[in-house]
C-alpha cells in the first residue's frame, strides 16, 4: 500500500479503509476520470441526492473528467441532459452514455444497413409495453432472416417510486424469441 490507496491484485484480498482527508487526497490525485451511475447514484426519481452537486463541482474543480451512464434506456442523450439541468447540473450531451445510446452506436459500428425493411429488434424499458408490440417483434425476428435482436439492459426490476416496484426490461427478452 502506497500514500493509503492499495494496488491490489486478483489474488489480492480486498479490504474496505475509512477515508481520511490524505487517503481522499491521494484517491482524488490518482484518478483522472470519474464514472456515475445516474439512476440511485445521482438523482432517485427526479429528485437530486444529496451532496451530489457539491461532489460533482469539486471534482469539475480539481479538472476531472466525469462520465454519466445509465442502463436505463427510456431518454435519448438530450433528454438526459435536460434532466441534470432541471435537477440543477450542468452536464453536457457528450457527457453522458446511456444503453440506448450504445444499441444506436453498436448499430453504426456494424454499419447496419439503413436499406434493409426490419434488420434489427431492439428492446428497451417501455413501460407501454402490450401483446402487440411483442408479436410484432416476435413476427420481425422470425419473418427477417438475419435480423438482430439487440436488449438495451438486463433489469429485473424498476422502481418509478421508493413504493413501486415494476418488472424491468430483462423480462422482455424472455417473451420476444430469438
């Protein structure tokens, strides 16, 4: 252990240390870039956790990086922005990588064909989900030899609310065959 932050290896135990004000220095030194979930990590529901903001501009302070992601796909990378900015954050689109980003740019990597009728299923959270959008899915999948099925996130469930519990996404590939 060196200044009070351990280099562990796989074979390496890893024990959790109090932080202190040198070992927070020494972290905040060693570390150029910072990696936030969003959903839990910087708001719940559409109110900002606290301390984040604070958190957030001392890192932006000591020249940072900071990346947003989220597993959750319902928001383009706009929409993401617009949400930091109504909870008081100033977090630019480039900023932020969310699953339904990477389906998009998973897409682009493969250069899918834009001419094809249906080549691709993708499945995020859609909590208007019903019989038909599965069918028509399942129809695409089985009528379109080659076409992708691509699953934006692997959630059992979501919380809308501390008190609502729904299924998540992870359940829609199960109904939707491959």
């Amino acid at each position: 252990m060196d200044g009070g932050i351990s280099n562990s290896t796989t074979e390496d135990k890893m024990s959790c240390q109090r932080l202190t004000p040198q070992t927070t220095a020494n972290l905040l030194d060693s570390v150029d870039a910072f990696l936030f979930d969003c959903d839990g990590v910087i708001w719940k529901g559409d109110a900002l956790i606290d301390g984040v903001s604070d958190t957030l501009d001392t890192l932006r302070a000591l020249g940072k990086k900071l990346v947003f992601v989220t597993n959750n796909s319902t928001k383009s990378r706009r929409q993401y922005a617009k949400k930091f900015h109504s909870v008081g954050i100033s977090v630019s689109e480039d900023e932020i990588f969310s699953s339904s980003f990477a389906a998009a740019m998973y897409l682009k990597v493969i250069d899918f064909p834009k001419e094809k009728k249906v080549g691709a299923v993708v499945v995020g959270l859609d909590q208007y989900i019903n019989y038909y959008k599965l069918q028509y899915a399942t129809l695409c999948i089985r009528e379109n030899p080659g076409c992708l099925f691509i699953a934006t996130n692997q959630d059992a469930v979501g919380h809308l609310t501390d008190l609502q519990e729904w299924p998540g996404q992870k359940s829609l590939p199960y109904v939707t065959p491959s």
